[in-house]
C-alpha cells in the first residue's frame, strides 16, 4: 500500500514540475492551454450528459441531463469565442480551488500521529497554496501572463512538495517492512 501512494505522489510531483517549468517558459500559451482545455472539458461533459439523458428510463432524467449539457455545450463555445473573459473566470476558480485546496492540507498537518517532518511540509504547501488562492481572487485582473507564472511557480512548489511527501512515505513503508516479521509459510498440503 505504502509503495503504491509513494509511486503516485511521485509521479503527481514529477508531473507538476514539468508543468511548472513550461508554464514559466511559455505564459502565454499556457493560459490559451489552459482556455482551451476548459473548453475541451465542457464538450466532453455535455457529450457524457447527452448520452446519460438518451439512455435514461424516466422523462425527468432525460430533460434534466440534456439541459446540463446544453449549459456544458455552451460554456465550452463561449470559452473558444471570448478566452479573455474565460480566462478571468478560470482564474477566479483557480482561486477558489487553491484556498480549499490550501485550508485542507493545513488543516490534514494538524492530525495527531503525523510526524514533524510531514506536518512541516503539509503546512507549507498549504500556507503557499492558499497565497496563491488568495491573490488570485483578490486580483483576479492582474492578467493572464502573470497568472501563468504563478501557476507555474505554484506547480513547482507543489510538485517538490508532493515528491517530498511521496519519498517519505516510501521510506516510512520500508521502515515498516524492516520491523514487521515475515508471515510464515504455508506447509504444503500433501496430496489425496
């Protein structure tokens, strides 16, 4: 178990790195990257509602979850017609994400049984990660370049975080492999 979490906070924090170096090597077409993948996101929900409404039972269902992808249908249009207004509003959730984001992970390094360590990275990632919220919603008109490059230094942040995180809990699990005796054999059963 623990070497299964550890693999995949490591390949999160990898992962987030390499996001965070090309987002501050190329700003601006990370935030038309980022438009564009909204609006990639919200065709493929209203494919997903459509589908989900013609093969739903009841009219109710069906109404219901063909209106929620017209809506989906919609917001992706506008994204690829208006990305400057979609990129505030993406920015505005961003926001938003990163304070919730920032406050549980704050909030997780306050459990009892966490060791120092552990505690010390989980409220630094969570004090940077609700900066960020909190400059992103209080300016949200600061544009879109320098969106980009916080969200580079925020993926950077996040992905050395998340690899710290992730090689110590491998080291943990080890610590716990060398502690823990070994299960026994199963005698062989002998044949009938």
């Amino acid at each position: 178990m623990f070497k299964s979490l550890s693999t995949s906070l490591i390949a999160r924090g990898i992962l987030a790195v390499i996001i965070g170096i090309i987002a501050l090597a190329w700003p601006s077409v990370t935030v038309l990257a980022l438009v564009i993948l909204f609006a990639v996101y919200a065709f493929m929900a209203s494919a997903m509602e459509a589908v989900r409404g013609f093969t739903s039972r009841s009219a109710g269902p069906v109404i219901g979850h063909l209106l929620l992808g017209l809506v989906d249908l919609a917001a992706g249009i506008v994204a690829l017609v208006w990305p400057g207004p979609t990129a505030l509003v993406l920015v505005l959730v961003v926001g938003v994400w990163a304070v919730i984001a920032g406050l549980v992970e704050f909030f997780a390094a306050l459990q009892s049984g966490e060791p120092a360590g552990t505690r010390a990275v989980f409220i630094l990632g969570g004090l940077v990660t609700i900066a960020f919220g909190v400059v992103l919603c209080a300016r949200p008109g600061i544009g879109a370049v320098t969106l980009a490059l916080l969200f580079g230094l925020f993926n950077l942040i996040y992905g050395i975080s998340m690899l710290v995180h992730g090689i110590e809990l491998r080291r943990t699990g080890r610590s716990l492999q060398s502690v823990m005796p070994e299960k026994p054999e199963r005698p062989e059963r002998k044949a009938a």
